[in-house]
C-alpha cells in the first residue's frame, strides 16, 4: 500500500500522504490534511482514527463499520482557513460512495478546530448544489471510467 496512490486523491503515494497520519507518526498539519486523512480512514475502516480525530464534544460513542459505504473518490472544492498557523478552519468537499450499485455524491462543509497541535473535526453539514440533492444517486455502467479518477473501467476497480 506505501507506493499505491492515497485513496484522497492527492496524488501522492499512501506512505508520503495519509499513511504517516493514520498510523500515529504524525499529526495532521492543516485542516485539509485532516480531512483527507478522514477519508482514508472511512474507506479503511479505521474507526479507532476516526474517533480519535473527532472533537470530544461531537464524537459519537461509537461507529458501526459495517454502516461505512464503499467510498471510492474524494473532491477537494474548497478551503477557508485551517493553514498550520490557523486554530479554525473549514473545507469543503464531494466524496463519492458506491451503495447498492449505485454512485452516490456527498457535498460537505466541514469544520475543524486545532487544540494542543492537533486539528479535530467538529462537525460537517451537507450542502445543496444547485437544484440537485446533497447526496445524489447515479447509476455507474460496468463499462464506465471508474470515479475514484484511477483511471480504469469502473468494472476493473471500484466495482469489484
């Protein structure tokens, strides 16, 4: 998984990206990486990441694993604030699940704070784009490219 692309999107390899912060080697520098490493993190599964990186005044007790869809693509559309020096932040995002064969798109704008060094997420609320739904279900073709961006049919990667 150290050379593969971080499932965030990035760009970068899993080992230069989200892989140092999901293990514990480092803190999260900035809102967005934060963000990112959420993702990765929902898509792996690491609910123990998840929780510890959820700010005590929001965290739920709990995450049901199971109740995790298959998300397969994360869109950064924009960010306010949240840079290194920042103690507030915000960013916005699409993420892209598959739900019973379906594609499903999630618009966010989530917020963050940074206490002690360490950058939270407080709490996220869905945005409306346009005229469509927050969450929009789309019908993927096997044949289709895959939206994770891997470049790959949909059939070869995230619809397996």
């Amino acid at each position: 998984m150290a050379t593969k692309p971080c499932p965030c999107g990035s760009g970068l390899p899993y080992a230069a990206c989200c892989g140092p912060l999901l293990a514990d080697r480092q803190p999260a520098p900035t809102a967005e990486a934060l963000m990112r490493s959420r993702y990765t993190a929902y898509v792996e599964r690491n609910i123990r990441y998840l929780l510890r990186t959820w700010h005590p005044s929001t965290r739920p007790p709990c995450i049901d694993a199971a109740t995790i869809p298959a998300w397969c693509g994360l869109e950064i559309l924009r960010t306010q604030r949240g840079r290194e020096t920042d103690d507030r932040g915000m960013v916005e995002f699409v993420a892209t699940a598959l739900i019973d064969d379906k594609l499903c798109r999630l618009r966010e704008s989530s917020r963050f704070v940074r206490e002690e060094g360490f950058w939270l997420y407080v709490t996220g609320e869905t945005v409306a784009a346009g005229d469509r739904a927050a969450i929009n279900p789309d019908k993927v073709g096997r044949n289709d490219p895959c939206p994770c961006g891997s470049g790959r049919k949909f059939k070869k990667c995230c619809g397996r």
